[in-house]
C-alpha cells in the first residue's frame, strides 16, 4: 500500500537517523560524556553501541551503518581527540582562522595551540592519526606555520627541510632561541641526528631558494625570542597525543578506512 510506519524510538533505526543528524551539526560522532543538551542521550547511546562494538555483541551490518556516518564513531584513540580533530578541522575549512606557532605547547591547552602538540608529538601517533592530521594540512595547508611536518615529503630536498625544520623546531622550544655553534647536532626522535647549526647556516644564506611554505615556516622558527603568541593560554583542559600502546580497539576489532583529503 506504499505506507511506511515510524521505527519505535528505542530502536537502532531510529537512533541511527538521530545521529545522522547530529552528524551533521558536529562533523563527528566523537562525543563523550561531556556531550551537552540533547546530545547527551544519544552520547550515552553510542558509548553502549561502542561497549558492544569492543566486545564483539554488535552486528557487522549495524557496525557497517554507523561507519557510513562516521567511519571514525568508535575510534582507536580517544573521543576527545577526535573530537577535537573534527572541529579544528571544521574552523580551519569553513573560516580564516589559523593556528600559530606555540612554544610552551605541551603546557597551552587552547586550541590554538592544538596542532602544535600534535606536531610536537607526532611520533607517539597511531599511524591513522597521522593521516587524519596529513589529510588537514592536505586540506589547509596554511593551518599552522609548521604544517608541512604533519605530511610526508615527496621528494629528497623536502624531505631534507623537514628533518632540518622539525630539529630547529625541537631546540627553539627547548632553548626559545636559534643561537647555536655551527657545529651543533640536534638528535631528533625515530631519525638520524640533524647537524642543525650547518642546517641553519644554510638556511640564513639561501632562503631566497625556499618555497613560500618553506619560508613560511622558516621565518617563525628562525626568530631568536619567542614571539608574544608563544605565551601559553589556560581557557580549555590540556590534551597531549596518546601513545599508540593506549589505544582502543576499532569498531568489531578492524581498523577503520581514513577518509581522503578533499
């Protein structure tokens, strides 16, 4: 008879099309108990969809249905990363606001200085994250000064400047200056050591070579004070990278797809 009848409202159905919307509003379903107004019943409701999910108890095709709305619903890491992903991603896309170069990152807990950590920590990263934060500096390359380290390097003098920046990087938010003998090698973690004072002598005789992005970031780390935006903010909780050995298990225990850079 071409009739179609609601679902009842405890049903998976229904909270399904519930959460599409809320989808939709937040650009994620990484919302965690700190989910306001109505979100929160439908919170509560993922989090139990989340419990059965790690414990084998939901249905592939009811896992299927939610990866359709987030593949990233029950992530591997916290929801409050992804949480926190998704909205910076969202600003960084969607207005002109930037992030800028934090030195005090791993004490500033606003979300200007979000990126930095993720930078700073990059290494600690589950190798998805990392392709999430790739697929946003792919997105908005401007979205921080040091962006381009949150991507891989195409070529052999890429990948030099990225090794020499990611050191200088390393000193001046160790030292808040780029003084240094010229001698100097800067050990940087998972690579070989950076001989980071010839690096910078370079750097200073032949910036007129750099890319705009590579001078983009070259000029901010080459300040020997630390600029007044490095000062630390204290209006949202502190949020560090969580190794990858604290991880949670993906929805039904399978890694879950990384949606491309748009």
């Amino acid at each position: 008879m071409g009739l179609s009848w609601p679902h009842p409202p405890e049903s998976f159905e229904h909270h399904l099309a519930q959460i599409t919307a809320c989808a939709a509003r937040h650009g994620t379903l990484a919302l965690g108990k700190n989910a306001h107004g109505g979100d929160r019943r439908l919170a509560a409701w993922l989090e139990t969809m989340r419990r059965r999910a790690d414990t084998g108890q939901l249905a592939p095709a009811r896992i299927a249905s939610l990866n359709a709305v987030d593949p990233f619903w029950n992530p591997p890491w916290s929801l409050r990363w992804q949480y926190t992903y998704a909205q910076i991603r969202r600003r960084l896309t969607t207005t002109t606001w930037r992030c800028t170069y934090h030195r005090h990152d791993s004490r500033d807990s606003a979300w200007d200085s979000w990126l930095d950590r993720q930078i700073t920590h990059f290494h600690l990263l589950d190798p998805q994250q990392r392709h999430l934060l790739a697929a946003l500096a792919g997105a908005c390359p401007d979205a921080h000064p040091h962006a381009m380290l949150l991507t891989r390097p195409t070529g052999l003098r890429e990948r030099a400047f990225n090794r020499g920046l990611r050191a200088a990087r390393q000193y001046h938010q160790r030292h808040g200056h780029l003084d240094m003998p010229k001698d100097h090698t800067e050990e940087v973690f998972g690579d070989y050591p950076v001989h980071l004072g010839a690096w910078l002598a370079r750097r200073r005789r032949d910036s007129a070579q750099m890319t705009p992005a590579s001078k983009r970031a070259w000029q901010l780390s080459a300040s020997r004070r630390c600029p007044s935006s490095c000062r630390p903010h204290s209006h949202f909780a502190t949020q560090l990278p969580e190794p990858a050995t604290t991880l949670r298990r993906a929805a039904g225990g399978q890694p879950l797809p990384v949606p491309a850079a748009k």
